[in-house]
C-alpha cells in the first residue's frame, strides 16, 4: 500500500515551498496544495503541475486516484 507521506513528499520535492496535506485509504487520495508557483496559473496547469510530480506513482500503477485542490493562496 502507498503511504501519504511518499506522495507529499513527492509533491513537496517538485514544488518547493508548496503547503502539502494529502489524506487516503490506500486507494483514493486527495491533496490540498498551496503555492506562489500557482500564481496567475489557472486551475489545470496547476493539477498539471502536482500531476507531474507524482506522475511515476501513477504510471508504475502504485497511485490510481488522485484528487486535487489547488490555490495560490
């Protein structure tokens, strides 16, 4: 099973600075992100950018779901 702490960290690596919490059952898992990187970027490029921090989770098939929210502030 995936643990919450391998995926903010992951996040965290790839968006430094970045306020992460991340909950879950082992199966689904939502992240609340926060960042100034997020600045003036809309709501997708955002997803794109916490996406691609944890892209090798989702591709090796250890992450299947994902659900994100993003903010600036």
């Amino acid at each position: 099973m995936l643990a919450i702490e391998v995926i903010k960290e992951k996040i965290e690596k790839g968006i430094p600075g970045a306020k992460v919490q991340v909950n879950g059952d082992g199966y689904k898992y939502e992240a609340s992100v926060i960042s100034k990187e997020f600045e003036g970027l809309n709501t997708m490029k955002q997803h794109q950018m916490v996406y691609a921090c944890v892209n090798e989770l989702i591709t090796s098939g250890e992450l299947h779901a994902l659900s994100l929210k993003t903010s600036a502030e």
